[in-house]
C-alpha cells in the first residue's frame, strides 16, 4: 500500500535549569522544570498519512477487482470532482460532506515584515464541510 509514514516528533531536552542547583529559587526558575515534566509527560500520536490511491486499493481488495481496475476509478472520481468544481457545481457526498467552490472578494491586507498595506486579490477556494454524520464519529 501507498502511505507515507508521519514525520518523527521531535524529542524535547532537558532543561539545563532542572539540571544545576540554584541557591536561590525564583519564582520563574520554579516554574520552567515543572512545564518541561508537564510537556515531556504527554504522549504525542504519530499520525499516518493515507493517500487516495491506498484507499482505493483497499476498497479493490475488500470488493475483490484488480488495483488496476481500482486506480482507474481513483483516477476517474478525481476528473470528475475537478471538472464539477470547475463548473461552479456543489458536490454532496453522502455521509462525508459538501465540497463546493466560494469566491473570496479582494481585500486589504498586511506585510508583517515592513507593515505596509497591500491589496490581496480576489481568489476562489475549494471549501469542504463535513456531513452530521463524519462528525459524530469522528
């Protein structure tokens, strides 16, 4: 199958403060080791990455037809999202949500290095909002 493992979290190091003795505890100083225990103590999920193409492998073998068969209609399911969107149309899929295309006006925005106004122009986006149903599950 086709997925891509998720990069690796990143390990936190000690602080250098939890290590040395102070003479004199500060209130800052008190705090720092016990938000790095705090943060060291909760576990993070490696999240997988699964492509559409894995998907669509796993339905083949679930409905017993060959992965070429099942590429093909991964391949056909994403022409045909593209064009509807294209097109301006709503595309419903049953208990997984709305996909659909907003315009987005032109409007004033920021330079965060030099703060200077700037005009962002008009754009579409490809929305989605999740079904009732995708929710309550997930």
């Amino acid at each position: 199958m086709a997925t891509k493992p998720a990069a690796k979290p990143k390990q936190a190091a000690a602080p250098k403060a939890a290590a040395k003795k102070q003479a004199k505890p500060t209130s800052t100083a008190a705090k720092k080791p016990a938000a790095a225990a705090a943060r060291g103590a909760v576990p993070t999920k490696v999240v997988e990455t699964i492509t559409l193409k894995a998907v669509f492998e796993q339905l083949a073998e679930a409905q017993e037809m060959p992965r070429k068969q099942a590429h093909a209609m991964a391949a056909g399911v994403i022409d045909l999202v593209t064009k509807h969107l294209k097109n301006g149309d709503r595309i419903r899929m049953s208990g997984l949500g709305i996909l659909e295309v907003k315009d987005r006006p032109e409007r004033m925005g920021r330079n965060p290095a030099t703060g200077a106004a700037i005009k962002i122009a008009a754009s579409k986006k490809v929305a989605f909002r999740a079904a009732k149903e995708l929710k309550e599950v997930v």
